[in-house]
C-alpha cells in the first residue's frame, strides 16, 4: 500500500444534466480531474476509477465489473476522498465505495 495513495471517489451515473453519454462522460472527467487536482495540491497521490475506466467500460452493461475494480483499487488506497460536486450525495456507486473503504479502515480525506 503506497502511504499517500488517494482513491478519488467522484460521480457518474448520477449526473443527471446530461443530454447524452458523451456528454455524461466529457463531465464526469472534468469533475475527476478537478479532485485529482485538490488531491495533488494537498500533497497526496490521486487515483480516479472514472479517468481510469470511462472510456473503456460501458457504466450500464459493466457495472458490476467496474465495481470490482474499483473496489481493488481502493485496497490498495490509503485514504479515499469524496469529490466536492453536486451529484456526489446521489451517487450509488460512491456510497458503495464509502462503505467497502469503511469496511477497510480507509481513512475519508478531507481537503
């Protein structure tokens, strides 16, 4: 486990004011980057699933493996941190992700 590795947990499916999936997709990655940002100006490592994974799995028809990924890549976090974004409350998949951290005494980053 890298010490300052930061799982940077930011919405998807939940934003709702897109008009189609590219468009979801080209805002969901400006919301990540913007994280990943705050993660690095706080002196931390940032990894996003969503820079990772949005332009290789389809969220609908792979959820459940991107998931699992997910959940493999915050194993090997030591924190995870909640992108500051009006959608993020509604997300399921970062209450999912809140949960499987807690289970693992991942500590919330709060920048």
């Amino acid at each position: 486990m890298i010490e300052k590795l930061v799982y940077v947990a930011s919405p998807y499916a939940a934003i709702s004011c897109a008009r189609d999936e590219e468009q979801r997709r080209l805002y969901a990655k400006k919301i990540a980057i913007k994280a990943c940002r705050d993660v690095k100006n706080a002196g931390y490592l940032p990894i996003s699933p969503v820079l990772a994974l949005c332009d290789i799995y389809n969220d609908k028809e792979d959820r459940d493996e991107v998931m699992k990924i997910c959940k493999q890549m915050l194993e090997g976090c030591s924190y995870i941190y909640v992108a500051n974004s009006v959608y993020s409350k509604a997300s399921k998949g970062i209450k999912e992700e809140l949960y499987f951290a807690k289970s693992l005494s991942i500590t919330i980053l709060e920048i």
